[in-house]
C-alpha cells in the first residue's frame, strides 16, 4: 500500500465514521 492509498483508506474511514 502507497502513501495515497493509506490517506484514501483514512479519509474514506473518517467519513464513514
């Protein structure tokens, strides 16, 4: 996993919460 695709995963995260 790529710096990009952990911020994809925390942004999308963060918005689910």
């Amino acid at each position: 996993m790529t710096w990009l695709t952990v911020s994809l995963v925390c942004a999308w995260s963060c918005l689910c919460n």
